[in-house]
C-alpha cells in the first residue's frame, strides 16, 4: 500500500513529517458488506454492518508520521533517565529514516523491569516525540484471546481487537501500541499471544486479519512496545522478535531528579502553581526519591493540596502522604 506525501499535520514536538497511507482497501470492505447483505443477516450481524459501514465512512487513509530531525531526547533522560539506552536506540532508528522517503520503522521493543519503574509513562512519552498515539493492551487483565486479535462476528458481544480498533478508529497507521505485563497473558482455551506471531513481523503484518472484521489490515507500520517483569513468561519465538532493554530501577539521585521534573512539570501545568516555590525542599525531594516514579504524582497532589489549606507557598515533608504498611518500595540500584 503506497504512501504519497501530504502536508505535515499538528505535531507534538517539533514539525513531523506526515505522509498518507492506507491502511485496509475499501474495495475488500465493500465486497464483505455486499455478502453479509445478500445473506439477510443484517439483524444477528448489525455490528458487523456498522464496522463495515464505519470504515467506509472513514475511508482508508490514515497519517504515517516521522520526525523531521532527530529529536533531542535528554528533556525526556532528564524525566526518565533509566531509559536512557531504550532513548539511544529510538534515536538511532530515527536517524535511519531522515534524508529519505523511508517510514520510521521501529524494532519492536521489549521493557522488562519491576513494576512501577516508569514503563508505561515511557511509551506515552515515546507516542508524543514521534507525534503519535498510544493504545494501551494490559494483558494482566485479560480473560479471553480476543484482546489483540478481535472475536469471531459469531459470538455473542464480539467486537473487533486493539490493532483493528487503534487503525481504523484512529488517525494514524503508526501507532505505538503497548501490550503491557505480556508475560501475564494467560488463557487455558486460546493463546493471547497467538496474534503477535504475525504483527510483530513487518511482512505479515501488512495484511493482519481481525477475527471480528475479517478483512485485511496493515498493520505494518505499527510501533510495538511490550512489558514484563520477567521474560520467563514470554515465548521464545516472541522474545526473538524483539529488542530487550532491561530497565533498572533508578538511582537514589535519578530518583531525586525524577521527583524534580515531575514537581516542576505539575506545578507549571496548573494556575495554582504559581503559589508554590519554584524548586521543592531538599527532604521533600529525599522523601519522594524512596517512592516508585508512579507513586511520585499522587504523593505530590497530596502534598500541593495540604500545603494550600494551611496556606503555604513550600511543601513539607508531612505534607506528604505516611508511607503505608506492606507498600514494597522501589529499591534503588547503588
């Protein structure tokens, strides 16, 4: 499916280079429409129809996008420098694709580390430098097969996946699309996990096939990021698809740094935050440096929220919550 060139839409960061790209063929639509029809099963297939028509309506095209420069990502070490490798090798696939009409093309990436180490808030990271969007597949949740893959038309509240919904819903053919805690993924009837055999390879990916949908997808161009907490529980054939990074929680002064950032970035997205200092206590930042970087917002909400009702422009360090019994804390790498 050829990719022609547009104007660059709305960026993140800087001004990205957009391309157009279709992402399914209407012509394939149309024929399914036109047989579900003849078989006058519009009613036990509304959904069906609806999907199809949706499609149509929407039409095939979607925005392919890419930086224009290579990005600088010491802003983002500055947040999360634990992923400072993870950032390098981005910044080298980036490279590869300037001076040229090639699209960004990402190894799939593995992130294993304990939880609460910034995962997660990396990838939404990730999705705004590239001037994309995230769709998040927490596998742990999971209880059927269908999540990545859609459920056949012919159960009952089937609907198409995550990969078909993230395409055709979305503006985009280059989603970053997290498939989060994948060494969770369990089913006793269906391999959850069946579905990345193809998607994660750029060759069959292009004409992913959603159980639900039933038509062709590509699915190509997709930015896959998973995460585990320990590859034990991930299939071999999986993990060779993938570049693993392991992600090491943060050091004591990175977690301090961390902290910083986050108070510095909380205080000037709100109006409120003209009320505060502009750098928060030295004990403030050592007390926060002991809790998991997503821990770090809510104890520093709290702490904003009971500085303003004893009217104070300083966070104390009993502004913040008590550290709770049988919280594991994040251990820190010396």
């Amino acid at each position: 499916m050829d990719a022609h060139p547009v104007p660059a839409i709305s960026p993140a960061r800087g001004l990205p280079i957009a391309r157009v790209r279709d992402v399914f063929s209407p012509e394939d639509v149309e024929q399914r429409l036109r047989r579900l029809k003849a078989q006058g099963q519009e009613r036990e297939q509304a959904t069906l129809c609806q999907t199809y028509e949706r499609m149509l309506e929407r039409g095939p095209q979607r925005f392919a996008v890419k930086p224009s420069g290579i990005p600088d990502i010491e802003p983002l070490v500055e947040q999360l420098p634990n992923f400072r490798a993870v950032l390098d090798d981005i910044k080298r696939h980036v490279a590869l694709a300037q001076d040229s009409s090639d699209s960004l093309e990402i190894t799939p990436l593995l992130l294993l580390g304990p939880p609460g180490v910034g995962k997660t808030h990396f990838a939404q990271q990730l999705a705004e430098l590239l001037a994309t969007t995230m769709t998040l597949v927490p596998m742990s949740s999971m209880t059927a097969g269908w999540l990545l893959s859609g459920a056949s038309s012919q159960w009952k509240g089937a609907k198409p996946g995550k990969v078909f919904e993230a395409l055709v819903e979305g503006n985009y053919a280059n989603p970053v699309i997290v498939v989060d805690e994948i060494d969770k993924a369990s089913d006793a009837q269906y391999d959850p996990l069946g579905a990345l055999y193809g998607l994660l390879e750029p060759q069959t990916a292009q004409r992913f096939v959603d159980e639900f949908a039933e038509v062709p997808i590509d699915a190509s161009q997709v930015i896959w990021i998973t995460t585990a907490n320990d590859e034990r529980g991930i299939p071999e054939p999986i993990l060779n698809r993938m570049n693993v990074f392991e992600i090491a929680p943060p050091t004591r002064d990175e977690a301090r740094r961390i902290a910083r950032q986050l108070y510095q970035r909380l205080r000037a997205a709100h109006d409120w935050g003209r009320l505060f200092d502009e750098e928060p206590a030295d004990d403030v930042l050592d007390r926060l440096s002991t809790l998991a970087p997503r821990e770090m917002r809510r104890a520093l909400m709290t702490g904003f929220g009971n500085a303003r009702l004893d009217k104070r422009e300083r966070i104390e360090v009993q502004d913040l919550p008590a550290a709770s019994g049988g919280k594991t804390r994040i251990g820190f790498v010396q």
